[in-house]
C-alpha cells in the first residue's frame, strides 16, 4: 500500500499538468465553475504544502505505520516520501496554485446558472436525466419542490405548536439557530454527540433489514485544510478488499452553525441506515461486474439516504420535538433543491 502511494505521489506532475490542460479546454470552450463556488480553492491548495514535508496532509499515512512494517522500512518509506514530495509532489502543486490563482479562478464565470453554459438548456436537461435517470422537465420537478415545500412546511407548524413556542415559524427559525443549548462548545463534544448517536442506530439495525455489512465504520473530523469550504458532514467509502472502514466526516469547524437538534437526522443520514449500510453492501456484492457495485447515480444514492433519516422514529430517535424538526429540515433542505 505504501508503496503504491509512492507511484502516485511520483505521478502527480504529470497529473497536475493533465489537470492545468484539461481546465485551459474549459477556459476556451467557456465551460467553466461559477467564480464564487472557487473562491477557497487556493487555500486548500496551499493546506497541501507545509516545509516539513512531513506536516502535510499529502505525506500523513508515512506519520503513523502499522507494526506489521519493520521500523528499518518504516524509515526508507518515510525518506522516499520525503525525498518525492521535495522533487514531485511540493513543485507540482505549486505550479497548481499558481495556475488556479493567476489564470483560471479570474477567468471563471460570474454566473451561476447551467443554462448560461453553451447549449447549456440541453446540458441541464442531459444531467437532469443522469441524476434522476428520468426523463422530467426542470418545471415538473421545480413543481415537486414546490408541493414538497408546502408539506414539509406544515409539518414543520405542527411541529412548532407541539413544543409549545409561541410565535411564528420565522422566529422558532430564529430561535433554533441562536439558542445556546443546541450547541456544543467543543469540537470533541460534537464527535462524541454523533458517536454515540450511532452506536444508538446500530443495535436497530437489525430489527428493519434482513442483511447488514460487515463493513464497520468510524465517526472523525472533517480534515482542517477544507473544513471552511466543505459542508456540514460527508461519508467516505471504505473498502472490503483493502479491510478499510467506511467514515462519517463531521465538520467541527464554526460550531454556531452546527446544532444538536440537526445531528440524529445526520447520522442516519450519512452512517446507519444511510450511505454506510447503503454502500457497504453493495461494496461485498459478489458476482457483479465494477460498474454495477460503484455506479452510484444521486436519485437512488441520496433517495436512500433520506428515506433512511425517515426510519429514525421505528428506530427510537426524534424522541424531542427539535430532532424531530431537525429531520424535516433535511427534508426541506432537498425540496428546495428541487
């Protein structure tokens, strides 16, 4: 393993150079991000270089070696890792950063929109058939959300009157978002809330599916170096192959954006029942080819995903009337996307 990250970590001029190459064809063709969706992608860039080479993110797995790795090995790895990101790696993303900053995050687009892409209707109507693989127009589903808003909103008033506030729907908002006690003070504290939330949702498991994974999975830290730019949580796949568990990122970054009653829905969401259980099994599938296990296409992944935070009340979550509304603003979430 470490030596295949050593080939990589060898390959990233080239591949840095491909990347550069490949972002100039979009300058020319005006296909391009919004300017606002880059406007942190130079500091992610630099987070990758430190000099010692050994604090950056790029070399972390040479920090820590499994004992099965003789320390006199353990000290070569650790060198040539060393020695590749001063020569490779180091001056590749430098010249990345440069390219980004200089040349191509200025000449990104102010708009925001698909539709201002070049034929970019049609490229809309293209994705929206590999999101969805349906054929609906961007009014019907712009009609969806619509519907899906109005419900969820009445749900959210029943919900309101259920916790005995006294106001409007706009000043409960108000009243969530800026109420000390739903929020930790701490990033350990927010780790250990969604920690032992999940250890809560696995004995449950076992009582709504006929098949779990034998894929285990951890809770940790959105990584520093992009914890402004990222959202409130993610997962990352593990691998049955490589005995790598899956992972529940959770941002611990501005803890007054990140409240309590939101982390029961998260958790199902990203973890258990939600993508973890999701795409660990379909990562042990046996006897169908790559595409099928890792084709992953949004309607059914992220349609997973919040049926799974539906399930939360079967479960023994939403116990309080705040969790419960945490899940309708997930739900609400999604609609306006819509």
């Amino acid at each position: 393993d470490f030596e295949n990250i050593l080939a990589r970590l060898r390959g990233t001029e080239n591949l840095v150079q491909q990347t550069i190459d490949l972002l100039e064809v979009g300058l020319k063709m005006s296909v391009t991000p919004p300017k606002i969706c880059l406007r942190n992608l130079g500091e992610q860039v630099t987070k990758q270089l430190t000099d010692d080479p050994m604090n950056s993110p790029l070399l972390r797995p040479f920090q820590n070696f499994p004992s099965s790795i003789a320390k006199a090995k353990q000290a070569q790895l650790r060198r040539e890792a060393i020695s590749v990101y001063r020569s490779t790696t180091g001056p590749a993303f430098h010249k990345l950063h440069k390219f980004l900053v200089k040349r191509y995050i200025p000449n990104c687009r102010e708009s925001i929109a698909c539709s201002e892409l070049p034929n970019g209707k049609a490229w809309y109507q293209q994705r929206i058939h590999t999101m969805t693989t349906t054929r609906l127009t961007p009014r019907e589903i712009h009609t969806i959300g619509l519907r899906e808003v109005k419900r969820i909103r009445s749900e959210m008033e029943k919900i309101k009157t259920q916790s005995g506030f006294k106001g409007s729907l706009a000043e409960f908002f108000k009243f969530l978002r800026t109420d000390e006690r739903f929020y930790y003070k701490r990033g350990t504290q927010l780790l250990a809330g969604y920690r032992d939330i999940s250890k809560r949702a696995d004995p449950e498991l076992i009582k709504l599916f006929g098949r779990l994974p034998r894929q285990p999975y951890g809770i940790r830290p959105v990584p520093s170096y992009i914890e402004r730019s990222v959202t409130t949580a993610y997962y990352q796949p593990g691998s049955t192959t490589a005995a790598r568990p899956g992972y529940f990122y959770a941002n611990t970054f501005n803890l007054a954006v990140r409240p309590k009653w939101e982390m029961e829905a998260l958790t199902l969401h990203e973890a258990v029942p939600g993508h973890h259980l999701q795409l660990a099994i379909a990562d042990e599938l046996t006897g169908l080819p790559e595409f099928r296990k890792y084709a992953r296409y949004t309607a059914y992944v992220e349609g997973w995903a919040l049926y799974a935070v539906s399930l939360g009340t079967e479960m023994g979550f939403y116990k309080d009337p705040y969790s419960k509304f945490g899940q309708l603003t997930y739900e609400m979430w999604r609609a306006i996307r819509l």
